[in-house]
C-alpha cells in the first residue's frame, strides 16, 4: 500500500469550509470563529480498493494551511458573517 501524494488542487475552499475532494473529508467553520469548526473524515481513514491511500494526517495539515491562509486573504468575508 503505497500514500498518495497530497497536492493543493485537491481541495474545494468556500467561505463555510474546505474539502479534499479524492476522499470527502472536510472541515466545516464555525460561524462566530473561522478559525474553530469540526473535521468530517469521511473516506480518509477507509481503506480504498486499490490500495492506495492517503495519508490522514497529510490531509488534514494541508487542509488546516490552506484554510489558515484563505482566512488570512479574506478577512472581509469572515468580518461579516461573524457579525451577522
């Protein structure tokens, strides 16, 4: 079983999260803090037919630096919505 590798067009960012779209999992803000929320593994931890996976926490330290960077580059869009 070999880990594939994790890049940065793998994954979907909205302002209400982010998801790696070869296995579903994602991690949804909160509404008062962009920062907090919860992580849904979905497939990430299954062990996919072919044998090949991803690596879990791979996954989820990129998902957590790409989310903290979109925060970062659109602080207008969470001003907002905290407030609202």
């Amino acid at each position: 079983m070999a880990n594939i590798l994790v890049s940065r067009d793998q994954f979907n960012i909205t302002p209400e999260g982010i998801t790696h779209k070869p296995t579903g999992a994602s991690f949804i803000r909160d509404i008062g803090n962009p920062l907090s929320g919860s992580i849904r593994a979905a497939q990430l931890d299954s062990e996919p037919r072919t044998g090949d996976r991803y690596d879990p926490e791979t996954v989820k330290g990129m998902m957590q630096e790409l989310w903290a960077e979109y925060v970062a580059a659109n602080p207008t869009l969470f001003d907002a919505s905290s407030h609202g």
